[in-house]
C-alpha cells in the first residue's frame, strides 16, 4: 500500500520546459562571454563597440542582431539535442532515424552559422564565418534532397498506420462475433442432446418393462454418449470463456475459496470418501476469485477422481512463501500418477492418459490457461511418496 | 384446490412435449398450457383473440420462460409485463439455456423472479418441475390472477 499524502512543491515552476530553456538560454551566453573574456577576446570591454563599418556601428542595430542571432542558435542547438535524444531512445520505433539525424546536424550548422554573425560583429572573421556556411548550406541542400523520396514513403506509413488500425478494429469486432457464435454453437448444440437424453429416459421410465434387457442396455448406451457430449461441450464452453472472460484481480483469500470448492465437490468427496488437507494458514493471493475457483475445482476433483480401484483419495493442498513475491501452491494426492514421460503434455487439450476413466480431456487445459491469464505458473512432478502426483503453481501474492 | 396453470413458453415443440410429460410424471400438479413464442405468450396472458376463452385458456400461476424464441422473445414478454401493471403478480420464471452473465442481469433488470439454466439431465429436469411447484404454489405468495 502506498499512502501519497499532499505535498507542496514550492520548485514545481522550475518543471517548466520554458522556464528550464530560457535559464539554460541565459547560463549559455553568460557562460560564453566568460569563455570569450578567458581566452582575451573581452567581450564586456567591446561592448557597443563593433569592427569596423559593421552594422554601422549603431549600438541598437548590433544588439537587435546579436541577440537575436544567439537566440537562433541556442534554439537550434537545444532543437537537434532533443530529436538526437528521441532517435537515441526510440530508434526502433522510429522510421527514417538517419534522416531525423542528418535533420539534427543541418539545425546545428544553422545555429553555427548564427553563432558566427554573432562573433563577427566584433572580429572580422569572413572567411570562417564563410566556410561554416558552406558546412551548412551542404547539410541544407542534403537534407532537402534526401527529404523528396521520403514524401511517397511517409504517405505509405501514414496508409499502413491507417490500415492497421482498421484491421485491429476488424479483428475485434470478428472476436467478439466468433464468441457469440461459440456460445450459440454451444447452446444450440446441447438442445438437441436434451431432447436424446429426455425422450430416451421417458421411453426407459414408460416402456421399461416391455423391453428386453438388451433394448434397456441399449437405450442406456445412448444416453450415457448423448451426456458425454454434454460434458464435451461445457467443457468447451469452459474452455472459451476462461480464454475471453473479463478478470478481475483482488486479493483472494485462499481459504474461502478453498471451501466453496469443497462445497462444489461435495458429492464427489462423499461418494469417494476423499480426505482433503487443507493449508494451516492459507494466504491471500492475488487473482480472480471464479478463476482460482475453477483451478481448485479441476485440480481436486481430479485428485479425486484418478485414484486406483479401492483407494481412498488422500488430497494434500499447502503453501510455501520463501520470501518473493509469488505463493506458490501445491495439491498432492495419492493417486494413479502420470509417467515422467507424460507429463510435457498434460495441458494440452483433448490430451486424455488415462482413458479408462472418463472425461473430456479439457479440465487441465482450462487449468493451465486460467493460471496464464492469472499471471502465474504452473507444473506437474510426482508426489514425494513416489505414488501420486503434485501440480505446483505459483501466483503473485497481494 | 384449483389446479394451477403452469403456462411454458417454449419455440421448441419436443423440449416442451417433455415438459408436459414430466408434469405429467409429477401427479399433475400442474396444468399445463404451452405458447410456441413471446408474441402468443403476450396475447394469451391479455387473453386476445382465441385466448379470451378462459375456460379452455385459463390464467397462469407461474409462466416459465424461454429467452430465445421468435416473433418476440423472452426480453420482449418481460418488457411488456413491466408496461402492463395487470400482471405484475405473475411470477415468470426464465428458463433458458444460456447462462451468459448478460442474459442474466438483463432478465433480471426486466423483472424475471428467477432464472433457471435449463438442466440437460433428465433427472434434474424431473426434480426441478417438482421444485417449481413446490416453491411457486407451496411457498411463494402471489397476487391471484385478474
């Protein structure tokens, strides 16, 4: 928790670009009259006192030039320090870097050039003043010259920036249309089912006794396919919405939804009579409180539900914290295990190991993406007893 | 007792032909009348055109609603229950097949009693027309209908 009290800020003026640029402005030429007085070229003792005929020697004329002349060539120079700074940062981002640079040295010249009518009011220095324009005017003209090919190609990035946002908004609008169209699919798809399993179950109950036990078998058969493919398709549905579904991510206690789950699992627990460990004190993680749900409830009700013939079900979920910022969960149990050489593949979906029991291959594959989008991680070893497997997983903690 | 009126509306004939068997299976403790969309849910409930007869169309206690139907659908009966003052005692029960978190709260925002996603298990088909009739004519107290 960060607590951000209100705090005066008496220097926050100085935050100012423009207050920054005219202060730096007024160090430059205090600090370059310095350097001139130095190197004994006085600047202070000449002042109002140009060469010869310059400006007709009119103390107003030369200051109206002089200052505006260093003015230039301070904001040249501040200019091609910002845009060298931009491509020195963002070069990847940016196309035609090397054009922003040849920009950059051709504003730099130019203040030179500033600079040097500046010097020559007081030292007839023609001939420098003159090769220094013969520097800029070359970086002029090749900037300009370099600058026509790059109309067409500005045009064409400005067209592909145009297209792609087009495209993203396309993309969006086919997601949000193909899960509509996963959800009626779903929906529409189980409807069906309902009616095989409905009319099978009334032609058992209505005509059960007129059957021979073969027809009963059967009916049975179909019906038992017909709720296979029910499973199927939630599980599907599972599937797309944990992959789509807006998530929301608070601190969670972990105990609270540990016995909702075991709440959801209460027949399986029952039936199996599963004796489930629960962490001593279960910390608050940071997710999305259906997610987490559906991780515990897939996790434990397959620790559940792949165990031996005759095996009691014993189910250990604990945590470790060392330190960092992620908790990071076990779930243990006792069960069938997976080999070693299975376990790259477990999360992949409609990946079924164990086909004598039942199920639709997905739970894991629902787990694994609900871990992804929680920001976490997630894996499988074998439990430490040698029977039995742990999925470990991590998530940042509140 | 008067036997209640369960009315179903239902766009799918072998989805409600079910229906009427396991209300059938339930002792009948209900009758139940079944419309094939909203817009004959609408003229039934203001008793329109051949729904006038009350004697063969008698009013609902309970009207179990399908979201997804023609004509009018699920919404569109809602809505009109809330214009319509005169039903407003009726308690509607959606049933649909969509458990789509929008399709709720917008059921619900219409003035839906309860929602039910329609079970595709038969057994839990069978227990919840026993429940139905259990809550909504055993428990609940709603305004007779007019």
């Amino acid at each position: 928790m960060t607590t951000s009290a209100p705090q005066s800020r008496p220097l926050q003026w100085l935050s100012h670009p423009l207050t920054r640029w005219s202060i730096s402005t007024l160090l430059a030429v205090v600090g370059g009259a310095l350097v001139f007085e130095a190197f004994d070229v006085s600047v202070f003792k000449r002042i109002g006192m140009a060469h010869e005929f310059c400006y007709l020697r009119e103390p107003r004329l030369i200051w109206l030039h002089v200052i505006s002349d260093v003015l230039i060539g301070l904001a040249y120079v501040s200019i091609s320090a910002t845009l060298s700074y931009l491509v020195y940062k963002a070069s990847r981002d940016i196309p035609f870097n090397w054009v922003l640079l040849a920009f950059g040295l051709f504003i730099v010249s130019c203040g030179m050039t500033h600079f040097m009518e500046v010097w020559v009011v007081w030292e007839p220095v023609y001939w420098m003043s003159g090769y220094v324009k013969v520097v800029t005017a070359t970086a002029s003209v090749a900037t300009a010259v370099a600058l026509f090919p790059l109309v067409p190609k500005v045009f064409l990035l400005i067209e592909a920036a145009r297209k792609s946002e087009r495209r993203r908004v396309e993309i969006e609008q086919l997601n949000s249309e193909l899960e509509r169209f996963n959800y009626s699919v779903a929906h529409d798809l189980r409807a069906p089912l309902r009616g095989i399993r409905g009319y099978g179950q009334a032609l058992r109950e209505d005509f059960g006794e007129r059957l021979p036990p073969v027809a009963k078998d059967y009916i049975e058969k179909m019906q038992r396919s017909a709720a296979q493919m029910d499973d199927l398709i939630c599980d599907l549905l599972k599937y797309a919405t944990v992959g789509r579904q807006e998530i929301e991510r608070r601190p969670v206690a972990l105990d609270a939804t540990l016995q909702s789950v075991q709440a959801l699992l209460e027949a399986e627990i029952r039936a199996t009579g599963a004796q489930i460990t629960l962490p001593a004190n279960p910390p608050v993680v940071m997710a999305d409180t259906t997610l987490l749900q559906t991780v515990f409830q897939n996790l434990l009700g397959n620790a559940i539900k792949f165990v031996a013939q005759g095996v009691k079900p014993v189910v250990e979920i604990a945590v470790t914290r060392d330190g960092g910022e992620m908790v990071r969960i076990t779930v243990t149990d006792n069960g069938i295990g997976i080999p070693p050489d299975a376990r790259a593949q477990v999360f992949r979906i409609f990946e079924r190991l164990h086909p004598e029991f039942q199920g639709t291959g997905i739970g894991l594959a629902i787990v694994h993406r609900a871990i992804e989008r929680l920001g976490g991680k997630i894996g499988v070893e074998a439990a430490p007893t040698g029977t039995g497997t742990r999925f470990w997983f991590e998530l940042p903690a509140a | 007792m008067k036997q209640p009126v369960l009315l179903v509306a239902e766009d799918n004939e072998l989805d409600a032909l079910l229906m009427l068997r396991l209300v059938e299976r339930c002792g009948n403790s209900f009758k139940m009348m079944h419309v094939p969309h909203g817009e004959a849910a609408i003229d039934y409930l203001r008793g329109a055109g051949e729904y006038g007869d009350r004697t063969q169309y008698p009013l609902p206690s309970l009207l179990l609603l399908d979201l997804k139907m023609p004509r009018k659908d699920g919404f569109a009966v809602l809505r009109w229950r809330q214009e319509n003052l005169s039903h407003a005692g009726l308690p509607i029960v959606v049933f649909s097949s969509s458990n789509l978190p929008e399709d709720v709260s917008r059921a619900f925002a219409l003035g839906a009693n309860s929602y039910v996603v329609k079970p595709s298990d038969p057994d839990r088909l069978e227990r919840l027309v026993r429940a139905l009739h259990e809550w909504w004519v055993g428990f609940n107290v709603a305004v007779p209908p007019r």
